[in-house]
C-alpha cells in the first residue's frame, strides 16, 4: 500500500484524506487485471488528492482502489465479480488466495496507522475532523448521453450517515454545508447537500466506531463537475476553485469544533 502522510501542524485538529486518488497498481495486480488504465481511472478518484491541502495534515493514497478499496468492509475491500464493481470485469484470470491475502494484510497495516495517527489526536485535542474526500460520477450513460438528473446528484454531497450521533456535531456540520454552498463559484452558488447520494463509507465507519465520541468525519463527494470523466482530462480552473471552495470553510468548522 502506498500512501503519502504528512502531518505538518500539530496546533490543527483537522486531517484531510484522499483514500480514492490512487492510480497504481503492483506489478502482480498489473499481470492480472483486464482494465485498462482509463477504464480504472473513470471509477477513481483522481485529483482528489490536490484538495487535501487546504489543512496542513494530510493523508493520499496512491494505490489504487481496484487492488484494494479501503472505503469497503475488508470482506469487500477486493473486487472479485463485476457485481463488486460497476459492472466491470476487472481481472483477466480471478486473483488466487495468496494475492487477496497480500492485498488484505495492507488493508489492515493502513487500518492499524490511521487509528495509531487518530489515537494522537484524540490525546491531543479530544476532537477532531476529518475530510474524507471523494468524487462521483454522473454520466454513466455515455460521453455524449445526458448527465444524471440533477435532483438526486448535488454538486457536492455531505455523507454524515456513518455517524453514531450527529446532534453532537450539528454546528460543524452545518457551517461546513452553509460556508461551502456560499461561496461564489463562477457567479453560481454550490448545490452542496446531506446524504443524498451517499451516506459515508467503511473509512467513516471505522473512525467513528473506535473514536465515538472524538471523530466527525465529513464525507464529501464532488460530482465530477470539474473534470472530463470519460476522457480524464481535468478543468484545472475548476479544481483549483473547488480547493477555495473547501479552504473557506475551515475556520468555521475549526470555530465549531471549539465550541464542542
């Protein structure tokens, strides 16, 4: 597994994570996957990872998701049918025993350093945040079909399903919603909304279930409104507005946080 961690202010209890980023693959994975590097990087999460910088601790993998998916259950965390990925038939020849074993014992090696990593801000602050930062995509049906219907895909989408209880983090996350869908994108606002197309993952789940009363993980889903997501090809402007975008909200939920 890799994975860049760079914890560079002990003073900010927020850390910023892009599980989803990666685009590699070890050599025995590329011996035996049958997608090609496009059709991986249409279900991961590129760029993802510039976004993180908007707080000074940050944590990027760069192994892909299609050798191990640290946002799924461990059970799930290695895709083996299409029914476990979109539909895809991801290996030329079904991984053996001894490949899904490597693969899990890196799962669990990132499980055990994030929870060492977060046990450190627990001791330190008593609270903290997380941004767990993701992308989605909403043209499923082609290049030049029509985008998924807005109504049920916002721009950014809040996932807060994973929480034990969300009356005790109510203020940082709605400051983090208002601030975000305040900022001024292109003369537009953000339509940014809770758990609408999804609820939070496995990674969620897990800092929430060992850090219950210490944890809020923000999951924030961008729909892929700032990127070609058949092609690749990024809107850099669009990136680069959507790091501001998240900047401007981390003093009020540094403000929030405080007040808990």
């Amino acid at each position: 597994m890799d994975y860049l961690l760079n914890l560079k202010n002990n003073d900010v209890p927020v850390i910023a994570t892009a599980i989803h980023d990666g685009h590699q693959l070890s050599e025995e994975a590329l011996k035996l996957m049958a997608l090609s590097s496009e059709d991986r990087l249409r279900e991961e999460d590129p760029f993802t990872g510039a976004w993180t910088g908007v707080v000074e601790n940050s944590l990027i993998v760069k192994t892909s998701r299609f050798e191990v998916d640290l946002n799924r259950a461990r059970d799930k965390a290695v895709y083996l049918t299409p029914d476990d990925a979109w539909g895809l038939n991801v290996w030329e020849s079904k991984p053996g025993e001894k490949f899904v074993r490597s693969s899990l014992q890196t799962y669990d090696l990132f499980y055990k350093n994030i929870h060492d990593v977060l046990s450190e801000f627990e001791s330190k602050f008593g609270k903290f945040v997380v941004f767990d930062v993701h992308s989605y995509n909403h043209r499923r049906n082609g290049p030049d079909a029509q985008p998924a219907a807005g109504k049920d895909n916002p721009e950014v989408n809040i996932g807060t399903g994973t929480m034990l209880d969300r009356s005790r983090w109510k203020g940082v996350i709605n400051n983090f919603i208002d601030d975000l869908s305040s900022f001024n994108y292109f003369g537009r606002k953000l339509d940014v909304r809770e758990n609408i197309k999804f609820r939070g993952g496995h990674f969620p789940e897990f800092v929430h279930e060992k850090f219950p009363d210490a944890a809020c993980v923000l999951s924030i889903e961008f729909k892929k409104i700032f990127m070609n997501e058949w092609t690749g090809e990024p809107d850099k402007e669009k990136i680069q507005t959507i790091f501001q975008a998240l900047q401007s909200a981390v003093p009020g939920v540094l403000e929030e946080l405080n007040k808990i």
